[in-house]
C-alpha cells in the first residue's frame, strides 16, 4: 500500500499528492510517469511524475479531475493509500546540459513541464518557461517554476493572470526578439503542441512535445495513445511520451483523444449519480 503523505489543492479542478514509494523514488527520471490503482477494483491510469525525492522515498504526482478515477482519487487523504503505484515506466526525457531551452506548459501539462524544467536547470541549462493558463484562478506552479527557471512568463486566455495571450504568441515575441533556443519542448492540450511546433518550424528550432495527455491505462494494450510520427505508427506510453513534435500527426491524435474524452464524461457521470 502506497500511502497519501501529502495532499495539496492546487486549483478547483487539480490537486497534487505525495506518495510514499521509495522504489519508484529511487530511479524516477524527468518525463517519466507511473501507473496506479486507487483500489484492487480500480481502473489504472498513468501520471506522470511531477517531483521525486530518493532521500525521503516520496514522489509528487499532480492531477485533473476529469474522469471517474481522478474523482475517486481526489476523494482520498493525507494517511489514506493508494492499491497500486507502479513505476517508474516510459523513456525519460533527454536532458542537455549546454543548451538554451524554452520548456511550455499549458494548463495542468504544467505539472508534466516542471519536472523537465527542473532537470534541465539542474544539470546547468538556461531555460526560459512560459506556462499559459486560460485564468488566473487555474495558475499553477508558479513559484515553483520561477525557481528553476532563468526567464518565466505566465500567459492566460483573459489576461486575468500575467500577459494576456497564447503561449505561441510569446515564443514567437521572443525569438523574434532575439532568442535563440536550441530547443523548444511543449507539453499541454495536444492543440497546443500542434500550434508550437507549427511556430517552431517556421523558424527551424527542434521541438520536443509529451503525449502523455493522450495516454488511457498506460500498459500498451489499449491502444487508447495509439499516433502516428514520421508515418509510423507509434504508441505514447510504450515509444515516447516525449516525441519529435515536427513529426508528430497531430490531428489524429486529437480525434483519437476526443472519443475517449467522451467515454470518460459518461463514467463520470455514472459515478456521480
Ligand atoms: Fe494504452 Fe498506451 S495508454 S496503449
């Protein structure tokens, strides 16, 4: 049993957790993420892993109530355990040490950005975050980035919190201004990775995105994250989740995302009634 050591609100639809599982904390990497089970009946899904910490043998994982699961698992507290957490599963992120990198995040892709963030500025990058948010009631993370980041700039839809504006609007003020990244890695609604990595092309920056938003159960046997890059077919969970995002087809991987969305709606609502 994996028991609650921490239990955070971060907004009214998104709540972060720490977990004690020292073997997971031992070998997580950025990118990563685990599977759990709130109970042996349970479903399993896939989080990725937002923070670790080997010498307490916690690790932070932070999520968005959106489906019957997460529901049932926001329902829980600090003391309470979780049936099963397995991990760490999936490739990490390549880290560089040398490079000047903009890490985006959107929404609770966030919670997936920080951790790629923290490592990148650990191992003595320069990285630039700019993390878009559609209000400033939905901001996450804030701090949390500014510590790890050499430049932060907060976005939102209404301009209620920072600047208000798309995260591509400015990645693009910035590079015109002079950036020069060399590499840009986008994690967030997969809408969005599709419209950086349309605004990196333009200007031939390499462009990393996470398709963990696209992952079902995490194990390769649904074939919920099912996309296709460079032309092959490729699953998120099993290859990835980080992707070359100039490769990536993103339009069928957001019809694909659709369909389950709606399934999930529909448990949620069987579950609440
Ligand atoms: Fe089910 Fe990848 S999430 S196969």
């Amino acid at each position: 049993m994996y028991t609650i050591l921490k239990k955070e609100v971060l907004n009214p639809t998104v709540t972060k957790m720490v977990i004690d599982a020292p073997f997971v904390a031992k070998r997580a990497k950025a990118g990563q993420f685990i599977i759990l089970r709130v109970d042996e009946q349970g479903e399993r899904i896939p989080l990725t892993i937002a923070d670790s910490d080997a010498s307490t043998g916690s690790v932070t994982i932070i999520f968005q109530i959106v489906g019957k699961t997460t529901m049932l698992l926001n329902e829980l507290n600090e003391g309470d355990s979780l049936h099963d957490f397995v991990g760490p599963l999936g490739k990490p992120s390549e880290i560089e040490a040398n490079e000047k990198v903009c890490v985006i995040g959107g929404g609770v892709g966030c919670a997936i950005a920080y951790p790629t963030a923290k490592a990148f500025h650990k191992a003595g990058a320069d990285v630039t975050t700019i993390a878009g948010f559609r209000n400033k009631d939905l901001v996450i993370l804030e701090e949390d980035f500014k510590e790890v980041s050499d430049a932060y700039y907060l976005m939102s839809d209404d301009g209620s919190a920072g600047e208000k504006g798309l995260v591509t609007n400015k990645l693009e003020e910035l590079i015109l201004n002079g950036e020069k990244f060399d590499r840009v890695i986008a994690i967030g609604p997969v809408i969005m990775m599709k419209f950086v990595c349309l605004t990196t092309k333009k200007y031939n920056i390499p462009t990393i995105v996470s398709m963990n938003p696209i992952m079902i159960d995490g194990t390769g046997m649904c074939g919920g994250c099912r996309l296709k890059v460079d032309g092959k077919m490729q699953f998120a969970c099993v290859d990835g989740p980080d992707f070359d995002g100039h490769l990536v087809d993103f339009d069928e991987a957001m019809s694909r995302n659709m369909a389950y969305r709606d399934f999930e709606l529909h448990e949620r609502e069987a579950t609440c009634n």
